[in-house]
C-alpha cells in the first residue's frame, strides 16, 4: 500500500497487560484502517499479565494509537500502545520478517 504505515514500536497499554498470557501468544492488534499487526508476548508477569512485547509483523496502515484492543493468545484484557510508525516497505513486513530474507 503506497503511503500506508506501519507500527515500529509498541507497548502494554498502562493499566491493561491482561491476565493468563504465556511468553510466546501471538497478539493481533485491532485498530480501525489498520491490518495484520501481530505482537509477540516476550515475557509475563505474575497472573499472566504482560510485561513486554515484540513485533511480529507491523501491519499496513497503523498510526500513532493508545489503548488499542488485542485479540489471540490464551489471555484476555490485553491493550497495546502504538508509540511509533514507519512507511510500509514491502520487503521488511513480508520477507524479512517471515525469514525468507538471505
């Protein structure tokens, strides 16, 4: 998508790290305009609640968004903050990512 953006940094929205997550649950972000933002829950707290996350996949057409809903993963209650995005570039979302790269 030419002109669309991409999330480059996100975190456990203050207050909503959910509860029964386990290191390595997907999170899919949900934002209007925005698709196939997927996280990965790198470490948990006590309860399951999340204390870091990584990005899968930035998605097409994120903007800078706080509380944004998640669905996936074994917990419940998770919202993320979109802190930072970037052009989308085809090549880092697609190949890279997915480890097709060289």
């Amino acid at each position: 998508s030419v002109g669309a953006n991409t999330a480059s940094a996100v975190n456990v929205h203050s207050g909503a790290a959910g509860l029964n997550y386990v290191a390595g649950d997907t999170a899919i972000v949900t934002l209007a305009g925005m698709t196939g933002c997927r996280l990965n829950v790198a470490s948990v707290g006590g309860s399951g609640s999340v204390t870091a996350l990584t990005i899968n996949i930035g998605g097409v057409g994120a903007t800078v968004a706080s509380n944004c809903a998640t669905t996936g993963g074994s917990g419940t209650g998770l919202a993320v903050d979109i802190t930072a995005v970037v052009p989308y570039n085809w090549y880092t979302n697609t190949i890279a990512l997915a480890g097709w790269a060289d």
